[in-house]
C-alpha cells in the first residue's frame, strides 16, 4: 500500500497510527483482569481471520500492532482487523 492508501485507511479506525511498515494501537484499561479479556477476545479475532498481530501488554494496557508479514508491509486485511479489535470497545 502507498503511504496515501495508508493514510485513507487510517480515517476508518480512529486510534490507529502508522509507524514504519505497520499500524499501530495502544489500549488502556482500568486493571489487568479487562487487559487480559481485551487481549483474549483480541487473540479471537485474529484466529477467526487467520491474521495475527503483534500484542506486547502490561497490567492496565496492551499495544497492538499489524502488519502482513508475507508481504513486507500494510494490507487491507491489517485494517479490517483493526476495526474489529476498535468494535471490541464499542
């Protein structure tokens, strides 16, 4: 994806940023139980698409990153993810 298509895609998953070849998010929590739950129904989402990100997490917050690794670089399925996990906190 160019840098444009990037960009265009980031309007439709508020929170999400673009670092290097990856969008990026960071979630807080109010303690480590709801992290955890985030991360889990997270680690769903990413089986149920067979597209896994990247989770680093610790007690009141979790990073998410995606990228397509087969690729090198950003796909439309990095975003369709995001706005899942984005749905999780609706």
């Amino acid at each position: 994806m160019t840098d444009e298509e990037v960009e265009s895609m980031l309007t439709n998953v508020p929170g999400w940023k673009h670092e290097d070849k990856e969008i990026v998010a960071t979630f807080s929590f109010k303690n480590y139980y709801q992290t955890v739950s985030f991360i889990n129904a997270v680690a769903w989402i990413a089986n149920r698409e067979d597209h896994h990100p990247d989770i680093s997490f610790g007690y009141k917050s979790c990073t998410i990153r995606y990228s397509t690794h087969s690729i090198g670089g950003l796909s439309e399925n990095d975003f369709i993810c995001a706005a899942k996990i984005n749905a999780l906190q609706a």
